[in-house]
C-alpha cells in the first residue's frame, strides 16, 4: 500500500535493536549509494556494525557487555 496523507508510513524505533520500516523502502547512504528493498516490513541497521548495512543482520545482539566489564561475541553473558 503506497504512503499516503491517509495512510503514513509507519516507523518503529527500539533502543536496543534496529529502526523497522513498513516497506517497500528506498534508503539513500551517506556515501549516495541506494539500497531498494520491496519487502513489507525492513529492519534499518542504527548500530552500524551490521555486514549488510544499512540493513540489520542482528549484529547489535552479538556484543554484550558483563557487569564485570568484560565482553563477549556469542550475545551470552558468561
């Protein structure tokens, strides 16, 4: 359903993941490049760490720091 006054696109911000987009979607990057998805729902990458920018991979959930301050890359605090 394209983006209408009627009907606006619909944003979902979460502190702790990625921003979700009702798509179909066209994301300009800061080097110009485009990326064009025409999936209904894409999960924007806001960590920066993803291999896929700028779509999410998941990649903010593999770092995960202890109480003790050390980290680990499996997104298990051991």
């Amino acid at each position: 359903m394209p983006n209408t006054p009627e009907r606006p696109r619909r944003i979902s911000l979460d502190d702790q993941g990625p921003m979700l987009v009702e798509g179909p979607v066209e994301v300009t990057c800061a080097d110009g490049s485009v990326a064009v998805s025409d999936r209904f729902l894409v999960a924007l990458c806001t960590c920066r760490r993803s291999r896929t920018y700028p779509w999410c991979d998941t990649s903010h959930r593999r770092r995960v720091k202890r109480e003790e301050g050390t980290e680990t890359g499996d997104g298990q605090a051991s």
